[in-house]
C-alpha cells in the first residue's frame, strides 16, 4: 500500500557525499517526499561517514558511491562488520550515484536501494515507501513514548548482506564507458553531429527530447535518463526530471513570483525552471 508523504513514519537519515551541492540538493528533495524523516547530520568522507553513523545511529545511511577514502559500498562492509561483530545495529543502506547505473541491478534484491544523482522526487517517493516498509516500529503499549524503529524480518542475514557488497565493490570497479563526447541530433533532413560542450541544455518531452545550443535545436530520440548517465554530471547538472542543463552556460538564476528558480544562459533567449526537488543544487549561489 502506497502511503502519502504525510503519512510516513518518522525516522532519521544521515547524507553522506563529498559533494555539498549533492547533499543539499538531496536534504531539500527529502523534505518534499517525506516531510517527517529527521536529518541528524552529514558527512563529506567515507571515514565520516563510518564514524557518524556509529555516534547518530540513524535509521537510514543514504551514501554516495564514489567518496574520498572509503566508497560509500566499503563504508557499509564496515558497518556491517560492525553490526556483525555486536555493535551499533546497521542502518537502512540507500546508496547515491551519478555514474553507476550499469551495476544498479544488482540493487534489485530489495536489501539496499539507490537512487541516481540528482535525486528525483518520483524515483525517492519510491525509496521512501520501500524504507517505510522495512523499517516497522516494534508493538507497544497505548500512550507509552515511541520507540526507535528496528529493520523490518525480511532483511538479508548480515552474510547474505556482505555477499552483496562485495557483489556490488565488484561491478563498481570494472571500468565504466566514457562519458559521451559528442551527440548525434537530427535536424530536418539533416543529422549533426554536436560537440557536448557546445550544448546548452536538453528538455525532452514525452516522444523526443530537444538539444539547444547557441545556434539552433535539434531532436533526438534517446529520453533524459540515459543522457544523464552518459553525460559528465560535473558539466550537466539535472535541474528537473525532464531537463539537464550545461553547467557552465549558467549565466543568472532568479526567483520568481511562485518561489520557483529561473536559469539564464549566456546566448540563450530561453529560461529554464528549476523544480523544487532540485533547488538544492543551487542554494547559497
């Protein structure tokens, strides 16, 4: 069953990406998806991260899968050890990823989740429900103070947990394919073959997504998704589901009358809306 927002448990969270953009951009599409998780801190490494979840104790541990020192998939081996070895119970695991995505199906056990950078609001409603379940608060008695959520019985064994993190340390250290240098776009009759970085931002609609440079728009047929793991997401920055937007053609965001960000880009007439999910990404600019 499918609960509203307003209806999740609560719970805690910790976020750890070295990346503080990321972690604010997540923090702010968490209060959307479920207003009632509490964030009881951050961290920017992966030795933070170990220790931070061992003094906070959260919930839920969402951690970035490429961090300086220890990956956020060598960060739960040590907390699951941990766990192993008696100490504190080991966190929900929702791991965070922007280059990944050909070793995600290895997630699709349920005994962790992920989600793709920039986080989606639809796609964290969705982790937010999974966790929901998993995470059920032990029976007590009418009027007695609630007590700390425990993972649900349908967790993996810590074994079986360990077999998938080395599953996973396995697939994320095969190499990756390069990120695409050039897009091929039709226009017209014509198909061009378009350098990235002369590429101002793509939208896609429901059939086609639209590439729009300085000098003109073309079409292509390949949807948001996929671009946002070939492309570098350094350079394109996912600002709503259905938009990524170069980076370094930002030339201003504003807001406007509904709160809402609005980008201008250097030689661009058009202006570019930033959904709430993602207006992380550009706070304290």
């Amino acid at each position: 069953m499918t609960l509203p927002a307003t209806a999740l448990p609560a719970c805690t969270a910790l976020i750890a990406d070295d990346e503080r953009l990321m972690r604010e951009q997540l923090r702010e599409a968490l209060k959307v998806v479920w207003p009632s998780l509490k964030i009881l801190g951050e961290a920017r490494h992966g030795l933070e991260a170990v220790e931070r979840v061992q003094s906070l104790q959260p919930d839920i541990a969402f951690l970035d899968i490429r961090m300086p020192g220890m990956s956020g998939i060598e960060v739960a081996q040590a907390l699951a050890q941990q766990a192993a070895a008696g100490g504190p119970a080991l966190p929900a695991l929702v791991f965070v990823t922007a280059y990944d995505q050909h070793a995600v199906d290895a997630f699709e056990q349920g005994a962790v989740d992920y989600i793709l950078k920039p986080a989606q609001t639809d796609r964290l409603s969705r982790s937010a429900q999974r966790l929901a379940q998993r995470l059920v608060p032990p029976q007590t008695s009418p009027g007695a103070p609630q007590q700390t959520l425990t993972p649900a019985a349908s967790s993996l064994s810590p074994e079986a947990l360990q077999a998938l993190l080395d599953q996973l340390a396995q697939r994320l250290n095969a190499p990756r394919p390069p990120y695409l240098q050039r897009i091929q776009a039709s226009q017209g009759q014509t198909l061009k073959l378009i350098p990235v970085g002369d590429i101002l931002f793509f939208h896609s609609d429901e059939k086609y997504t639209l590439v729009r440079t300085r000098e003109s728009e073309c079409l292509i047929r390949k949807p948001i998704r996929e671009l946002a793991a070939e492309l570098d997401p350094q350079q394109f920055w996912q600002i709503h589901r259905a938009t990524l937007v170069n980076a370094q053609a930002i030339e201003q965001v504003v807001r406007d009358d509904r709160g809402l960000l609005v980008l201008t880009l250097r030689g661009c007439p058009d202006r570019l809306t930033v959904s709430r999910s993602h207006a992380g990404l550009f706070k304290g600019m």
